[in-house]
C-alpha cells in the first residue's frame, strides 16, 4: 500500500531527527545535542488516540461507545503501528545505538511502533492539529479500511496483555469466578486483574469467551481513562 511520504517534510527538520532518535543512541552520544523520541512518542501516543477516535465517530456515527473502543484498539495497536512504520521505512531512517542496531533493532515492532508515535508527535508541533489529522487519516487508511469491511483482527486478550504491559509492565491474570447452568448449557464468569487491581469482568457460554469478554471491559476502562 503506497503510502504519504510527505509525512517526513518538516518545516522544523530538528523534530524529525528527535523523533527518529531510539534511547540508546542518545545515550551512546551524551555530548550531542540529540535527544530522544520518548518525549515527542508521548505526545504521539496522545495525539494518534485523539484522532483515531474523531475519525471513527466520523466514520461509524451509529456504533456506541464499546464498539468504537475496540476499533480504536485495532487501529492503535503496536502491531498495526510497527506495520505502518515499516510501509513507511521508519526502521531505515532511525538512529540507534551500536547494541540495538547489532540485534536487529530497526526490525523491532516496539522500537518501530513507538517511532511511529514520536513521528506523530512531531508532526503535531510542526504542522498543528488539523494538517496532522490528514496525514493520521492516511496512515491509518489501511485498517479503517479493514474495519469498514468488518474484517479485524482484533484480539481484546492480546491487547490487553500489550496494554498491560506497557502502562504497567504487568500482565493480566485471568481467573474463573462462577460457572452456572445446567451441564448442557453452562455459563462461565471470569475476572481479569492487572497486579492487585481488578479491571474487568465477562460472562460466556465458554472460558475462552469470558476470558475475551473480561478483555474487552478491561480494554474499555484502560482506553478510557483509567490508569
């Protein structure tokens, strides 16, 4: 899928040298002036988060808020942004430390996702909010296509343990509460917790299910707020 090049003019070139800076070359290069992409990737991760969710109240104005939480998911995971990163050749420009470039670093779908995001947040303080949702709108044309055409690959419990881990750098732990019903037509509640805190509760007709279910509420209250 061709996509927008112009998302690496600037009329600032500095934001997109730090955005393209990984951690570990700022670090192997201490008396340089570089600094790294982490600052403009949380400014990114807020920017995508915003955007995605205008463009998807602009595009599926009769689905609630559940289900436009789950398509913001599928458009924001890091899956998706390392694909998008790598259509773009993010991974060829980036700069990194000899370390990371020795294992392969320009090829990892964490370092690619998160540049992707510092990109977007440069993008964001070099063009302002409305060129940059244009450009977010082209990026993310290929998987709102897909969820146009129904056809996700959306996995609540994968995401949410990427979720987990990121902003807490814990995994979820699942746990069956309650089965009920007769032997032929059984229930199943499970609870989802992330460390000591509970986040999500799902009834199913299996534990898979509840267990995607309990994903999909937990996903919920994380992308809504709750930290």
């Amino acid at each position: 899928m061709p996509l927008n090049k112009s998302i690496f003019e600037f009329i600032n070139p500095s934001l997109l040298e730090e955005a393209l800076t990984h951690t570990t070359f700022a670090e192997e290069n201490p008396g340089s002036s570089c600094r790294s992409n982490e600052r403009l990737e949380f400014l990114g991760d807020a920017v995508l988060g915003l955007v995605a969710s205008l463009i998807l109240m602009d595009v599926f104005p009769e689905k609630d808020e559940g289900v436009l939480t789950k398509f913001r998911a599928h458009l924001v995971n890091r899956t998706q942004l390392a694909l998008i990163a790598r259509e773009l050749g993010i991974g060829e420009r980036l700069r990194l430390g000899k370390g990371e470039e020795k294992t392969g670093g320009r090829e990892k779908e964490t370092i690619l996702a998160d540049a992707l995001e510092a990109v977007i947040g440069a993008m964001f303080l070099d063009r302002g909010l409305e060129d940059s949702i244009e450009s977010i709108r082209k990026l993310l044309s290929r998987p709102l296509l897909e969820l146009k055409k129904g056809k996700t690959r959306l996995d609540a419990k994968s995401l949410l343990q990427e979720k987990a881990q990121a902003l807490y750098g814990e995994v979820p732990v699942y746990k069956l509460v309650k089965e009920y019903g007769p032997a032929h037509s059984k229930s199943f509640l499970t609870r989802v917790k992330i460390g000591r805190k509970t986040v999500g509760d799902g009834t199913g007709r299996s534990k898979k299910e509840s267990q995607q279910r309990a994903a999909e509420m937990a996903l919920e209250r994380i992308l809504s707020g709750m930290r």
